[in-house]
C-alpha cells in the first residue's frame, strides 16, 4: 500500500503507549527494590526474582497473545489484557509478602506483552513495505520514550509517596488504556482472515514458523541484539548506585543516552526506508553497534573508576544501531509467514523475552561486580547476534546460487 505514515500518528502513539506495559513493569519499580526488600523482608537475590518472574510470565504469554488475535482479533486481546494489568498492578500495591508480591508480578507479565505483540500485527495487517517500516519506527521512537521517563517517574512516586504508589501508577496506566482502546483501537484482522482458535491448531502454525532455520536466525540475533543492551537494565541499580555512586532519583542518567539511542535509531530508519535496502540499513547498524561495544570495553580497561558521562554514552551509540537493526529484521520475520503475522510476532517475543529473563536472572548478577565485566558480556552477545545474522546471509546466499543451478 502507499497510504502515508503521517496518517497513522494517531495509531502509531496508542500502539506506543499500549507497548509501554512491558518497560514501565519493569523499569518504574527498580529505583524502589531495595526498600521494597526492606518493606517485605526479602534479600537482593529474592528481590531479583520480582524481575524474573514477570519476564518469565511475559514471555510464556507471549506465544498466546499474536495466536489469540489471529483468531478472535486484535482488538478483544488488547482490552482484556490492559484491564487485568491493571487489576494485577494494583494487587501489587496492596501486596504485604514476597509471595503475594510474586503472584501479582505474574499476573503483570502474562497481560504487559500484548500490545507489544499485537501491535507489529495491526500495522503490518493496514500497511506493507517501506509504509510499514516507517509506521513500525514511529511507533518504536514514541514507546523508546518510557524506559527513560519509567525509572525517573518510579524514583520520584517512590521519594513522595513510597513503594506502594509505583504500582498504583501502574494499575492507573492499564485502566487509561483500557478505556483509550475501547474507544479508539478498531479492528485490522476480520473474519475472514481469522484462524482456528485450537490448541492442536496453534501448535502446528507454531511448529510451521520455529522451525524454519531463516526464523530461528533472525529471531536469535533480534535477541543477542537486545540483550547486550538489556544486560544494564536489571544490573542498574548496582552499576548506577554502587559503581557511579548515583542515587534512586538519577536513574536517567542511564536510561536517558540509551533511550536517546533508540529513538534516534527509530528515526533513522524510518528515514533511511525507501532509500535503502533492509540489508544495507542492517549493515550499517551493526557497524555502529560494533563501535559502541568496543569503545565500551576500550574505556573500562583504561580507568579504574567510573565517570560521567564516559560510563554510558557508549551505550547510547549501541542503541542507535540496535534500533537500526531491529525494524528490518521483525518485518522480514512477518513476510516470512503472511498469514500468521500475530503467531511469528508471539514466537519472536517469546525468544526474545526469554533471553531477556535468563540475563536477568542468571547473567546480570554474575556481571553487575565489575563494569569491565558487564562491557565484556555486552560484546559476547553482540558477536553472537552478528554470527546469527551472518549464518541467515549465508542461507540466503547458498539458496540463490542453488535456484540459479550455479
């Protein structure tokens, strides 16, 4: 289709603003965990399970919310989901254990995927090509806002009106939501186009999509991608209060260069869609992707103590090639399966938010010590999303030489 992206900022923001569930779930509360441990008698370790409980949840539903809407519709999931976040958000708030807590945070992470997940399908259901790809950039430079605003919103509830009220914010979020869809989001996926809602069904679109190599490839450097970067959001507290000696109100001080990176890599893109090639716009977010790690690496070997704005700013070159990439990639996913567009955006989620989990639960805390070390494990997970997206170029070039019979 030609229709212009400019016509679709009204889309664009609401998509936006249903994506920022996820960060904001995770993001608000993490200038508060430590008094939230202190309030419910649980250590830092237990404390980090608030993290990865949510991911796990998130990432679980996240094979269900894009199958769902392929066949009941977009519309039905999105409200369901924004109103029973924040039903769960404010069982958080009312929470008076770690287990109570746990429970809520589960109940937070099965609904906060959905928009996220529906939301590639509605814009790739109204638009195709270099429409799509700016729409998508849109959408990804307004939701790049909230990792930045949410640990800046969460440090100053928690200063004025403690832990509890972060999750009141929260459950007042999914309620706007919920009445903002109702009365704004319409339907993209008609009957028509609709698929069996059937267990049986679903594992067989599932079964389709994981195993074609091209989807395992692509999804697993979308995800390396990502999780270099997402290795300093559930090490930030320890890197910004321990290792730069900042305070619970300063968390912007992270989130603030990446999220710019982000947004203007979004901005790029979308710039860029028309005029160049997916593979051209890919290879040039890994060059800077690249760049920012090793200039990372190269300033924690040469100093001893961590300053500002040195710490970070590598990070915000990185999220820049990060936001380059990742347009091109989950398009070229989706086209791969026309008629499963919800299913391939659940499964990508779902890789990706399950990485995203066993770095917050398992590699964050092995490398928040040292900020050499949490560089180190940042371009370890780069090179492995590189070496994926190299084996996809590989395929595509053995395929085109065997279809030409050379």
């Amino acid at each position: 289709m030609s229709t212009s992206s400019r016509n679709h900022l009204g889309l664009a923001a609401l998509l936006a603003a249903l994506s920022t569930l996820g960060p904001f779930s995770i993001d608000t509360f993490l200038p508060a965990m430590r008094a939230i441990g202190d309030s419910l008698a649980a250590s830092p370790l237990e404390m980090q399970q608030a993290l990865t409980v949510y991911l796990f949840c998130y990432a679980l539903m996240m094979l269900w919310h894009g199958s769902i809407s392929d066949a009941v519709g977009r519309r039905p999931v999105v409200l369901v989901t924004t109103l029973l976040f924040g039903l769960a958000s404010i069982g958080c708030a009312l929470s008076q254990s770690l287990g109570s807590l746990l429970l809520f945070r589960a109940l937070q992470g099965l609904c906060g995927g959905a928009g996220l997940v529906v939301g590639r399908a509605i814009i790739r259901d109204k638009l195709d090509g270099a429409a799509a790809q700016r729409l998508m950039s849109q959408v990804t430079m307004l939701f790049s806002l909230s990792p930045a605003i949410a640990p800046v919103v969460g440090g100053w509830l928690f200063g004025a009106f403690g832990w509890h009220s972060i999750f009141v914010f929260m459950g007042l979020i999914g309620f706007a939501l919920f009445v903002l869809s109702w009365f704004a989001l319409e339907e993209t996926h008609h009957h028509a186009a609709r698929q069996p809602l059937k267990v049986k069904y679903l594992l067989a679109n599932y079964w389709q999509v994981g195993r074609k190599p091209d989807f395992q490839l692509l999804t697993a450097a979308v995800s390396f991608n990502f999780a270099a970067f997402f290795l300093y959001i559930p090490s930030a507290p320890v890197f910004l209060m321990q290792h730069l000696h900042l305070g619970p109100s300063q968390f912007l001080w992270l989130f603030g260069p990446a999220v710019s990176g982000i947004m203007f890599g979004a901005f790029l893109s979308g710039r860029m869609a028309g005029h160049f090639s997916p593979r051209e716009i890919v290879s040039r977010g890994y060059w800077l992707m690249f760049i920012a790690a090793a200039l990372n690496l190269a300033y924690n070997l040469a100093v001893d103590e961590q300053a500002l704005p040195w710490a970070v700013l590598p990070l915000a070159l990185y999220t820049t090639g990060m936001s380059l990439v990742a347009p091109s990639i989950t398009l070229n996913l989706m086209d791969q399966f026309p008629s499963l567009r919800g299913t391939v955006s659940s499964l990508q989620g779902f890789c990706q938010t399950m990485m995203s989990s066993l770095v917050a639960g398992v590699l964050a805390p092995m490398a928040w010590s040292s900020p050499l070390r949490l560089a180190a494990v940042m371009s370890v997970l780069l090179v492995l999303g590189f070496v994926c997206r190299m084996g996809y170029r590989l395929r595509q070039g053995l395929q085109k030489t065997a279809w030409r019979g050379d």
